[in-house]
C-alpha cells in the first residue's frame, strides 16, 4: 500500500497540476484545520486541503489520478499500479 501511495504521489507531482503548495486557498484551510477540534470537521478540511492538491488541468490525469484513489481505497493495487501506469493493464 506504501509503494502506491508512494507511486501516486510521485505521479501527482509530475502531472500538470494547477494548484500547488502556495496556492491561497490552502492558507484558510490549514488555519482552519489548525482550530478544528472535532475529528468528524478535520476529515472535511483534510478532503477539501487534498481537493487543492489533486487538481489538474489535465482531464486524463484527473480520470486517472480518480480511478487510483478509487483503486487505493479498495485495496486493489493492480488497478492502482495500473492507473499510474497511466491506465495501461498491471
């Protein structure tokens, strides 16, 4: 599970992202994570902080980098592998 997540990160930075790091709409949401008490709030902050980070102008790597997370979720890391492989078969 290490080696696709690893694997999906790596793909993540190499594709055309359109937000990164300093992208200013992190800026509200980490303060907000930072204040957030309750863990049932810090899982909608951390979903909409890992929305920032996933996007891409790329359609083909928005479809694929969906069909990994889908894959990683549920533990079929041929499918995973495969969508980092930029969709070819495992």
């Amino acid at each position: 599970m290490l080696r696709l997540t690893l694997s999906l990160a790596l793909f993540l930075a190499a594709s055309t992202a359109a937000a990164d790091q300093r992208d200013k709409r992190l800026d509200s949401l980490f303060e907000s994570l930072g204040k957030t008490e309750r863990t049932d709030q810090t899982h909608g902050v951390q979903a909409k902080i890992w929305a920032v980070w996933i996007e891409s102008r790329d359609d083909e790597t928005n479809r694929l980098m969906d069909l990994g997370i889908a894959a990683m979720r549920a533990h079929d890391l041929g499918l995973g592998a495969a969508a980092v492989r930029r969709g070819r078969p495992p």
